[in-house]
C-alpha cells in the first residue's frame, strides 16, 4: 500500500484529504468527527472578530437531476467567541496529534492586529495558519477576505505582517474574484508565504425566485451576492491551480481546492500541482464518512500506477499544460461512429448539423437500416458529437495520422517573422 502522507509547506498529514475552512470544521465536535472518519487535516472555520451570520444563508443549484451541482452561501466567518475556538482547537489537537488543524484566520488590514491574532492562535497548538484572502461577500465590505485578496499590494503586506511573528508555516488562501490569479499568489510568494492554497469561492447570486421574485437566499424579502462552489467550479479552480504551478514565481506548494468530489478529483488536483486537496461542499453533501472512499481509491490507484508515495502525483501533467499558441496545428482527430453501438437517436447529427460543422450524414445501411456516417475530409475534430452522444463506445474520436510535421501557431508566426526581415535585408 502507498504511502498517503503529505507534506504542504511543512505541514504534514497522514493523508492528503483536509476539510476546508467552512462549516463543517466550525467547531471542535465536528472536527473530532472528521478526524474519527480518517480525514488527515482540518482547516478551522474562520477566526477574527465574532460576527453575527443571518438566517437563511445556504442556496443550492441542481442540475438535470443532480442535487446541489453547485453550492452557494452567504455565511461569514465564525460567529462563536476567539477563546471558545481556541479551547476546542487545543483539545482537538491534544486528543489527535498526528492530524493537521490549521487556523484559518482574518483580519483588518492592520499590522498589530494579524500579530495579536496570530500569536494568541499559535499558543494552543496549531500545526498552521492559513489567512483567508478569498471571501467574497459580508466581510469584503468591511475591507477584509476578497477586498484584501484582490489588491497584490495588500496580499503581499499582510502575508509580511503576518510572518514577522508566525512560527508555524503560513497558507495563503487565493480569492478567484480576480483577472489573473498568478498575479496574487506572486504577491503571497513575495510576502514570505510558505505555500498557498486556491480557489476561495466565486461571486455569485444562486437564482431568483420566479413566483415570489425573491432571491434565492433571501433574507426577510432582501438578498445578496455569495460564495459559488461544489462540483461546478472545478474547472475553473483546476485552471487556476495549474497556473500557479507552473509559474516559476510561484514556488511554493499548493493545496488545491473547489469542487473536489472524490478520488479522481483529486488525482486531477495533484496532477496539475497541488500537493493536497481541501474539500467542503462534498461533505456537506453526503457527510464526513466519504473520505473512507477517497482513501480507498487512492490507495487502490497509486498500487495500479505503481507509485509508493501520493506526493509522486504532484505536478505531473503541469509540463503537458501549456499556452494556445504552442498547440501543434497539424495534429488532427475524426470522429468514429461504431453502429453496433449506436442507437441512432441521431443526437450527434442534430448537434453537428445546427451547431458545428455539417459532417455527419443520415444513411442507409444495404439492409435500409438507418446508420449515421462521418464525412472525414469534413470533419474538424472538434468533440461535440461524442459528448452529447448518450452511449459509451458509440462515437470514438481517432488520430488521423498525416505526413505532416507539428507546428504551432507561435512556430508560424516566428518562420513568418524571419522570412519577412531576410526578404527585406
């Protein structure tokens, strides 16, 4: 059996499988929970200021039969007293050593507030802190979580602050609420940051009521934009982790997060750069036991891969993420259509033909069955027919092998470039 230990910034865990700061670790009975179930670190909801949370505060989006497909809410940070939390994070740590709890904290932009806050939460014995740059609605109008997060200058400032006096390693956690999130995590890196974690939820309002046309939360008739997350951010915080890894000034580990589901999920994270992964809406969904799963197909994977170490996952396929511009232009696909398989709900002729490129014929097999047929000196490769097809095996997309050699349009335009400047010498 591998080896599931991690290392993120020199915080360690017996697994790579942390529950994020929400809340499912917003109090010590929870996190004991957690760990009892076998998760391998905890990151405990928010500290700073005591706020007061409203009611209602959760929305879900269901899609096409599947429940809470995306998660949004308009909660904040913890709402129970600093001494209270420290308490139950000094028993929790007491009672589960070799568990990771880090501290997620946020504060006012003001250097003598992160150093109080930071040394009364360091005394209890948390293995870490992470700073909440990310959250996107309540606190940010009080110049905290995104506010901050979305300003470089003030990332790098209070990751500084906070590392004058930190003595446990610092996580920088990202907001997505932004244009470029490399140039964030920059700022962390310059600040001292010992690594960073990514993605905080996005801006987002879950719907609108169309009977009483009340959002959707409302609270007493009146609502407001939230934290969007759960499995439908996933590409988009996958893209943004990878990013980060393969930013040469970002060259601190990360722990990667947003719509991390299971296993594979969390393959991709580690694949693309993270060296561990949060998760939170999942939870919330079906409870704390689905990490036994998460570990048992990890497990069963790194065996099949012939890896000895979860940590060997890491970055793999950075190098195989790359800009449009260094595509090979003559690498060229076709769609297959296998008709034993198919069921010929004609799905993919209606997609091609309204939509895409007008290369799918409906035919007529010798026995005057209806087949559909790909014209191939027709066909771009462009995937939609195999993903509306309905069937598995139905619709293969194959290389067309050519004479041709790989050039990118970069390569293009470079050959272009020199042939202009030698004419014109």
């Amino acid at each position: 059996m591998a080896d599931l230990m991690t290392n993120v910034g020199g915080i360690t865990s017996p697994n790579p499988f942390w529950l994020a700061s929400a809340p499912p670790t917003n109090s010590g009975y929870q996190v004991q929970r957690a760990f009892e179930a076998g998760w391998g670190g905890a990151v405990w909801k928010t500290l700073g200021d005591p706020i007061i949370n409203t009611t209602s505060r959760f929305a879900a989006v269901s899609y096409n039969g599947q429940r809470v497909a995306g998660f949004n809410n308009i909660e904040l940070i913890t709402d129970r007293p600093l001494e209270v939390n420290l308490k139950e994070i000094y028993e929790t740590k007491k009672r589960f050593p070799d568990h990771a709890i880090i501290a997620s904290l946020m504060m006012e932009p003001k250097r003598e507030r992160w150093h109080e806050l930071v040394k009364r939460v360091e005394q209890v014995g948390v293995d870490g802190l992470e700073l909440n740059f990310g959250c996107p609605h309540g606190m940010a109008e009080r110049g905290m979580g995104s506010a901050s997060g979305q300003v470089p200058e003030l990332v790098e400032k209070q990751t500084y602050w906070v590392k004058e006096v930190a003595t446990t390693p610092v996580i920088v956690k990202l907001t997505p609420n932004i244009t470029d999130i490399t140039a964030t995590a920059e700022a962390a890196v310059r600040g001292g940051a010992d690594s960073i974690s990514l993605i905080n939820t996005i801006n987002s309002l879950a719907g609108v009521d169309i009977h009483t046309w009340n959002t959707i939360p409302n609270v007493d008739g009146k609502g407001a934009h939230g934290g969007y997350c759960g499995p439908a951010v996933k590409p988009i915080a996958l893209n943004m982790v990878a990013e980060c890894a393969r930013n040469e000034n970002v060259n601190v580990p990360i722990s990667g997060i947003g719509g991390i589901s299971n296993w594979q999920d969390a393959v991709e994270f580690m694949l693309m750069g993270a060296s561990g992964v949060q998760v939170c809406t999942q939870a919330m969904h079906h409870g704390f036991r689905i990490v036994e799963d998460m570990i048992e197909g990890l497990n069963l994977y790194l065996d099949e891969k012939g890896l000895s170490s979860v940590s060997e996952l890491t970055g793999q396929s950075v190098k195989k993420y790359s800009n449009w511009g260094d595509l090979n232009l003559n690498h060229q696909i076709v769609a297959e259509i296998n008709n034993d398989v198919c069921i010929n709900c004609n799905k993919c002729h209606i997609a091609c033909e309204d939509t895409a490129h007008q290369c799918i014929d409906m035919l007529n097999d010798e026995d005057g069955n209806p087949i559909l047929r790909v014209r191939e000196e027709e066909c771009v490769g462009c995937n939609l027919c195999s993903i509306v097809c309905p069937v598995d095996g139905a619709i293969n997309m194959v290389e067309k092998l050519n004479d041709r050699p790989p050039m990118s349009w970069n390569e293009r335009e470079r050959v272009i470039q020199s042939l202009t400047v030698s004419k014109s010498s």
